[in-house]
C-alpha cells in the first residue's frame, strides 16, 4: 500500500498558481492588448481561472483516491 505522502503527490501543484502572479517582470506591461483589456489585467484573470482549474483537478483526484481506498478497506463512515 501506498504511503500517505505517496498518495497526495499532487499538492506540488498547487505551488503553480501561488508563483505565477509573483512574476510581476513577466506581464508588467499594457500591450499586447486582449480584446481592447490591457494585458496586466488579461494575466491577472488568467491566473484566476489557472488557479481554479487546478485546485479541482488536485480535490478531484485526491477525493477519486480516498474513495478508493475506502472501497478496498471498507472503511465507510457511519
């Protein structure tokens, strides 16, 4: 059986949508423009929805594992 670190190997990405907004050198700038919004702001939204995507991603799979493991141990709650 795996170990509990093992099982929850997803969480490093998580790291992603902390680091991106910090590189502000990256997108500190107003062009190119992206359907007539600065592309500062156009970084900023996309950061957002990144961050979104993958915390369901990490919840969905780390939710899918336990389920799992549940299954084979027959630990439900009660």
């Amino acid at each position: 059986m795996a170990s509990p670190a093992r099982r929850r190997s997803g969480y490093w990405l998580l790291a992603i949508p902390t680091i991106a907004p910090l590189l502000t050198p990256l997108y500190d700038r107003a062009t190119p423009m992206v359907w007539g919004i600065p592309f500062f702001y156009t970084y900023q939204m996309a950061c957002v929805l990144l961050a979104m995507v993958i915390l369901i991603s990490v919840h969905v799979r780390n939710r899918r594992r336990d389920w799992q493991l549940r299954e084979q141990r027959n630990e439900w709650p009660r």
